[in-house]
C-alpha cells in the first residue's frame, strides 16, 4: 500500500486497517512457522505497510479538544467580519 493511499483513509479506516494488517502479519508467522506458507517474502511487505501506517499516525498531530475549541472560535470571529 502507497503512503498516498494511506494518507486518503479516514482516521478510523486506518485504525482498522493496522489492526487487520497485524492480525494477518501475526496468522503469517505463523505458518511460516509451522512451515507451511505459500509467499514468506509477503511478510517483508506486510511489516513496511504496518510501518508506513503507524508512521503516518505519529507524525499526525493530536488537537487538544481546547484547542479545537479555540479553532473554531477563531473562524466564527473571522467568518463574522
């Protein structure tokens, strides 16, 4: 998956798609272990777009809820003048 794809899913898509992909990436290991999986180079790839997601969700920034407050506070007063 494409940062730019990543970065077009909603907060709660993405939050879904880490835990799918985890889920999966554990199910992986798991065969791999038991040696029966079909692609273990799939695993690679699986732990690159676990990364690329929680990367994207650290580097968001958390609006305090006083401070979306103060937000739209700010655009009231602007949009009235």
């Amino acid at each position: 998956m494409k940062m730019q794809e990543i970065k077009e899913l909603s907060e709660k898509e993405r939050e879904e798609k880490i835990s799918d992909l985890q889920e999966e990436y554990f199910n992986l290991k798991f065969q791999l272990a038991m040696g029966k999986i079909e692609n273990p180079g799939r695993l690679k790839y699986m732990r690159r777009d676990i990364a690329r997601m929680l990367t994207l969700k650290s580097s968001q920034p958390v609006i305090e809820p006083t401070q979306a407050a103060q937000e739209k506070e700010s655009k009231k007063t602007a949009d009235k003048k």
